[in-house]
C-alpha cells in the first residue's frame, strides 16, 4: 500500500515539476558543452567555430545513439523499479552496461575510420578540414567514457535522483568552462591551441563526470552489480532493451544522418551561413530544452504507472506534459526571436549574421511548436513501449520532407538558409501532428501488453 501510495505521488504535476527542474538544468549544461566551445573560440577565429560545428554534428549522430540505449536502460529500470523488482533491476543495469560498452567501442572506431568521407561528403570547406579532424579525433576518443556516463546516469534518474545528476553536470561544466579559457587562449604558460582546447578540455570534463557517477551511483543506490546477474545471459531483459534502443537507435541516427546532409546543403552557402547555422541552433536548443527535460520525467513517471499497472493514468499524464512543453518551447523560442539583435552580440557583432539570425529565429518560432510535441509523444511512446512509430514516422519524414524540402527550398528556390529552416519547420509539425493522432487512438496499449508479455 505504501509503494502504491509514493506512486501516486510521484504522478503529481508539482512533483513531476521538481523532477523535471533538476533535468532541465542537467540537459542545458550537457547540450552546451560543446556549445561553449563554439562560444570560447568565437573570440579567437571564425573559422574555428565552423570546425567544431561541423565535427559536433558527427559527435551528436553518436551521442544521441548512445542516449537512446541509455533512455530504454531508463525506462525499463524504471518499469522494475515500480513492480519492487530488485534482482531484474541488478540484471537490467548490468546488461545496460555492458550493451553501452559495446555500442561506444564501435562508435569510436567508425568515428576514427569514417571521418574523412564523412567530412568530404559534408562538403566541409578545406580551410577548416584539418582544425575540424582533429577536433573530431580527441573528442571521438572519449566515446566510451561518455556513453559509460550517460548509462549510469540514467540508471540514477530512473531513482528519481534528478537532483545529484544535475550536480554532477554542474561540476562537469565548470571544470569544462575553466580548462577552455585555459586551453583556448593559452593562459598561464599553456601553448593557444584554440579548438584543439577546446577538445581537450571536454574530453578530461567528461572523465572527471563519470568518475563522479560512478561514485554517487555506489554510495546512493541499492543495485547490485556483478557477473552473476549474467548467468545465465537475461535474454528477455536484453530483448526488450533492444526493443526499445534499437528502433530508438535508427531514428535517432536517421535523424542526425539527415542533419549532417543539410549541413552539406548549408555548407554549400559559405562559412558565414554555416557559422550563422552554428549560433541558431544553440538558440534552439535553448528553446527546446525544458521540453526535453519534463518529457524525461514524465518518461520516467510512465516506467512506474506501467510497474504498477496503473495504465489508465497514462492518457491525462501525457496530455498534461504536451501543454507545459507547448508553453516552454513557443515561449522561449519568441523571447529569443525578440531579443535576436542583442543575443547574436555574444557570439559576434558582423551585422550580416545578426540579420540572417534573426530572420532564422523567426522560423525558428513555429519550428518549436511541432519540435515540442515531437519531443514529449516521442518519449512517451518508448516509455509505453512503442518505439516503431517514432521510428518509421521519424525516418520518412526527415529525409522526405526535411532534407528534400531544405534542398528545394534551399537551393531550387534560392531561399539559402532560410528555406533550410522551413523546411525543418514542415517536418517537425507534420510528425507531432502524427503522433498526437496515433497516441489517442490508444494502440500502445496493445504494444505494451505484448512487450510485458
């Protein structure tokens, strides 16, 4: 009865509110470390902004790959948590760990093998190439510990630890902000390595983050770890990880695939578009990021109901996140748009960047309004157990609609910049307006009893 009684307080708007202020503030400072790179380095070379943007987009299609598995990791943890489950929690986290460990490896070597295509087919431009590689090269040599640290701190969010992660990636940033003023600019006898700092200044932050997640996962968690948690292998719990990571996976990777080929498009406008397309999208994800947050606690909230088989809780939950998250994503999104000519100063003061932004920003408004449905149905429908939808849906629609509508946009009609946008704008509406649809039809429910069976 008492379990019962903390579920139902967990699904609570004020509760759900203080779970998702910790994320929010976990999620900004982890989508800005490299974002303060590119804010460091604007002060010593333009052209050292276009390299770390260029190289963040291969880093990104990685990341988010290893998110996805450590989002399931999430979610099924949380589903254990909530049935009292203590050894399927043991046996969940160490097949997590072990999958993450694997993914990252092969990460790594892909990155260090493919680099070089992948910049020629981005069109990256020949003054940058070097700086941009070799940026991609130290960062891509800490993948695994990046993916071993975002799996054991979504096995401490599934806790409801959203407090003490957000401490760590406080510390972690920190650490990251000092090593670049550092690194970059050459203080205190150390050579001016530019982006090449910035590099490494990120990788010795992420070493020192997953220390630290280890250490909090031992000293604040009742999981047990251990061989014999593989023995013999949990086939089930791996399949249904992989039911969710894997489709998860591929539109994630779909996503970022159709990123880096619209930023071959974007490449193709000159270095200033490309710098301007660097600064709007750290705007973005400003705009964005409290949706993510609230649909990450919500995600978790769902892995409980679920665990506790209160399924019909499930409907009003998600409706009530889609309205914050609406809220959150226009409202920013406008603030940024109104304030687009100071804004830009703290990047730079060329005042062909400023206007282009600002017509950016403006598009940017009503890309919010399908990014923060799409943001919150995604999440919920993996937490329900629903991973196809997002999947087929994502991958259609962002190379149907969002790369091919940013190349005739772009360059069929001439619009540069400004179509590429739109045509991310048509894409993320479309798709919320999909999922919104499919998820009142309820056919999840059907999903999740058979995944439980």
């Amino acid at each position: 009865m008492r379990h019962q009684t903390d579920i139902d307080k967990m699904n609570t708007n004020r509760n759900l509110f203080f779970m998702s202020l910790p994320i929010f503030v976990e999620l900004l400072l982890q989508l800005l470390v490299g974002n303060i790179d590119q804010m460091m380095v604007s002060r010593v070379s333009q052209q050292s902004v276009a390299s770390i943007v260029n190289a963040n987009q291969i880093m990104n299609l990685v990341i988010i790959v290893l998110s996805m598995a450590s989002t399931a990791a999430t979610v099924i943890l949380s589903q254990y948590l909530g049935a009292e489950d203590k050894a399927n929690s043991s046996r969940t986290c160490m097949v997590s760990i072990l999958m993450i460990t694997v993914v990252s490896l092969l990460s790594t070597l892909l990155v260090f093998a493919g680099y070089k295509p992948l910049y020629k087919a981005l069109r990256v431009p020949e003054e940058i190439f070097d700086e941009a590689s070799l940026y991609l090269l130290i960062v891509g040599a800490c993948i695994t510990v990046q993916g071993l640290y975002l799996i054991f701190s979504a096995i401490i969010r599934a806790f409801a630890m959203m407090k003490e992660v957000m401490i760590v990636s406080i510390v972690m940033n920190v650490m990251n902000i000092i090593g670049n003023a550092i690194l970059i600019n050459g203080w205190f006898g150390m050579p001016r390595l530019g982006a090449v700092g910035a590099a490494v200044s990120t990788d010795i932050s992420k070493l020192v983050g997953l220390g630290l997640m280890i250490l909090l996962f031992v000293k604040r968690t009742n999981v047990k770890l251990g061989l014999r948690f593989l023995k013999p292998f949990p086939v089930q719990i791996m399949k249904k990880l992989c039911l969710l990571a894997v489709p998860s996976g591929v539109e994630s990777f779909s996503y970022n695939m159709s990123q880096m080929c619209i930023l071959g498009i974007v490449n193709s406008f000159g270095t200033m578009v490309t710098v301007t397309k660097g600064y709007c999208s750290i705007f973005a994800n400003l705009a964005y990021v409290y949706a993510m947050a609230i649909a990450s606690a919500t995600q978790i909230v769902l892995g409980y109901l679920i665990g506790a088989k209160k399924i019909d809780l499930i409907q009003k939950r998600v409706n009530a996140t889609q309205k914050v998250a609406l809220a959150a994503c226009v409202g920013l999104a406008v603030l940024l748009f109104l304030g687009s000519n100071y804004i830009f100063l703290i990047f730079t003061d060329d005042p062909e960047i400023i206007a282009l932004g600002r017509r950016i920003l403006f598009i940017e408004i009503f890309l919010e309004i399908g990014r923060a449905v799409n943001i919150v149905m995604t999440k919920c429908l993996i937490a329900v157990g629903d991973a196809v939808t997002p999947t087929v849906v994502g991958v259609s629609f962002q190379w149907g609609v969002a790369f091919v509508g940013a190349w005739v946009f772009g360059i069929i009609f001439g619009w540069g910049l400004e179509g590429v946008w739109v045509a991310m704008a048509i894409d993320e509406c479309l798709r919320g307006l999909i999922f919104v649809v499919h998820f009142k039809k309820e056919r999840w429910k059907k999903v999740f009893r058979s995944v439980d069976d």
